[in-house]
C-alpha cells in the first residue's frame, strides 16, 4: 500500500479532515447523513421528487444524492460556490460537515 493512502486512511479513521475528495463519500452533519456523492459527473437528486417528466440536473464534476431535506439548500449552495469535487469537500468541511468515504 502507498504511504499516502496509509495516512488518508488513518486521518479518515480517526476525524481529521480529509484533504482531496475520494470516490465516492457520504456527507454528516453530527451523526446525520445528509449526502451521498460519488467523485464524477452525474445527476444530483432531492428528497423531493422529480415533478412530472423532470429530468435530473446533471452537475460537471460530481454526482449525489441529498439525503435529508433540511440541509439541501445549505448543500446547494456550498456545491454552487465549488469549482471541483476537492474544493467541494474542504467547503463542506469549513461549514461543519464530516466526509466519510464509501467503498
């Protein structure tokens, strides 16, 4: 194993902050998931549906999923200030969320 994997892994383990996006990560506030996001263009999905014959939006550099519709709009707006899936993460950090990275 890579020693920089070695230590992402270890800072993911023990709450430091992460410091590039990994592939795919789930986003907390507190103990709350209120994210799930994949590292490459997709869809992004509210807890809301869709109205009838809507499309997703399609984003350039991440796909996600919201998961709890009282941080959607904090989420939008921090994803609108990103210029990429790495400086989405240290935003969402700076705000007071927790990254946790998925298989």
């Amino acid at each position: 194993m890579y020693p920089s994997l070695l230590f992402g892994l270890a800072a993911c383990l023990h709450g430091a902050p992460i410091m590039s996006a990994p592939a795919a990560f789930t986003v907390y506030h507190g103990t709350d998931a209120v994210l799930s996001v994949r590292a490459e263009p997709g869809p992004i999905t509210s807890t809301a549906p869709p109205p009838p014959g809507g499309k997703p939006v399609l984003h350039p550099f991440l796909s996600a999923a919201a998961l709890d519709a009282g941080y959607e709009s904090q989420l939008r707006t921090i994803l609108l200030e990103s210029k990429s899936a790495d400086d989405f993460v240290a935003r969402l950090q700076a705000a007071g969320f927790r990254i946790q990275a998925r298989p």
